[in-house]
C-alpha cells in the first residue's frame, strides 16, 4: 500500500479542515484549535524537510501509511510501538490533560535500557518526577502502590517501576485509549491518509 508523506501543504490542509470541522463545534473550540495546532507541530517536526526530492543523509524519513494508522487501533501495544503513534497519541493525552501517562510510560521503557551504574540517578528523577506525592507530573496510583514503588527506587533495579508502568498502561488502555480512536484527530488523520491512498 502505498505511503504518504506530510508536507507543509498537507499539514495546513489537514490542519485547515479539521479547523473548519472544529468551528462547527462551539464546546471546548479554544481547547481543540490548540490542539490541532500542537498535532501540526509535531507533525512537521516528525517529518524531514525534503526540498526537490532529495534526501539528505542527515534526514530521518518519517512515512506514516493509512495501513500503520489503522494498526494503532488494534490494540495500545501497537499504537506505542510506533514512533508517529506515540507523538499522536502524547498530543491527544495533553489535550486531556492527562500526558504524565504516557511520559511516565516512557520513561519506565528507558529506565528499563538504563545501564547499572546509571540506574540510581534516572530512579530518584522519575520518582521526583511522576511518583512522589507533590510530584510535578504525578500519575494517578494509589497510596500503596506509591509508597512500594518509593521503596524500590531507593535501591533500584531495571524493574523498580515495572507495577507501577503496569498500572498506567492498563489506565491507558481502558480509558484513553478508546477515547483516542472515537477523536476527530484519530480519525481525521486516518481519513486524510485513505484519501491520499487511493488518489
């Protein structure tokens, strides 16, 4: 199936209906057009400048395809495999408020790649970051779960996190997440790429 690429056109046309759909709707419209206008930013920096058709070495190629889009909503694992899926989806929890989610989850997948002697510097951050209870970015566990998870970042190991991640998955995949594929940017951006598909 063939691919598409996001040029600047694209992304101000994609961007222009969904501002157009957007105005329709009165209810949380401030809300939407800063988050339309977050997508596209992320979007464009996805998305390699490629002038003339040449490739430059120094580009990464980003081709999201209508059939990698429609994968994302066969389950959360998939949708998180992907890089594209993961900025979509980071754009769609912010709207929410809710991105310490899937930056927590991230985070958790990093630590888990952490070398040794580096582990007990990236706990106490993603502790001070997502877990504490005054936490800038606290995710949504209950008292145990964070008191346990405090004890084993005190002497962490590459699993120190791993109930706590848990946890947060399982609140994505069960609330957010289906929310994510009823949205008009999931779907506006599916539809976007079909059209392009069968041009």
């Amino acid at each position: 199936m063939p691919g598409f690429f996001f040029s600047h056109n694209n992304m101000t046309e994609l961007n222009g209906k969904e501002d157009c759909k957007l105005a329709e709707g009165k209810v949380h419209k401030k809300k939407h057009k800063a988050f339309g206008a977050d997508l596209k930013n992320y979007l464009k920096c996805m998305v390699p400048h490629i002038e003339s058709g040449i490739k430059t070495s120094s580009s990464r190629n980003v081709m999201l395809s209508a059939e990698e889009v429609i994968q994302w909503s066969q389950s959360l694992e998939k949708l998180l495999a992907s890089q594209s899926g993961q900025g979509v989806f980071r754009e769609f929890l912010k709207s929410e408020f809710s991105e310490e989610n899937i930056e927590f989850w991230l985070a958790c997948e990093d630590y888990k790649k952490t070398k040794s002697d580096h582990l007990h510097g990236k706990a106490e951050r993603i502790y001070e970051e997502f877990v504490q209870s005054d936490a800038i970015k606290q995710i949504n566990i209950d008292y145990q779960m964070r008191e346990a998870t405090a004890k084993k970042a005190q002497d962490p190991t590459h699993t120190s996190f791993d109930e706590a991640q848990k946890t947060v998955y399982i609140l994505m995949e069960r609330d957010s997440y289906p929310r994510f594929l009823k949205s008009k940017t999931y779907l506006n951006l599916l539809n976007q790429l079909q059209t392009n598909t069968s041009k």
